[in-house]
C-alpha cells in the first residue's frame, strides 16, 4: 500500500505533465504534494516531509489565488 501511494503521487506528477490548462496542472501538482506529504510521513522521511509540506501550501496557495483571478475576471468582463 505505501509503495502504491508513492506511484500514485509519481503519477500525478506524471500527468501534470501531459495537462495543458493551468488550473488543472496545479490541482495535480497540488494532489502529487499531498501524496508525497503522506508518503514521507508514513516512512518518517524528513527531507520528503519538509519540501512536500512547502509544494504542498504553495499549490494551495496557487489555487485559491488563481480561483479568485478567475472570479475576478468573471464579474467585470
């Protein structure tokens, strides 16, 4: 099960690659983060656990701001 949840966020990565809109790249990006978050945390792997908590708040952070753009971008146009 742990080695699954390491292919899966490989696969994420993998995928965002393939992705074309933005928006979707990051949820991926975002979505591959976590994975490796858990996967760190479950093999007490400090180095996974530090740069995936940062990618992590940094996709999170990336999608609120672009969600809001596009909300943005709706209400005047």
């Amino acid at each position: 099960m742990i080695d699954g949840l390491g292919f899966f966020a490989g696969a994420c990565l993998i995928g965002s690659m393939l992705l074309r809109n933005i928006y979707a790249v990051k949820i991926l990006l975002t979505v591959a983060a976590l994975s490796f978050l858990a996967y760190g945390i479950i093999l007490h792997l400090s180095p996974i656990i530090v740069i995936n908590s940062i990618l992590t708040a940094s996709g999170i952070y990336e999608l609120i701001r672009l969600s809001r753009k596009k909300k943005e971008a709706a209400s005047t146009g």
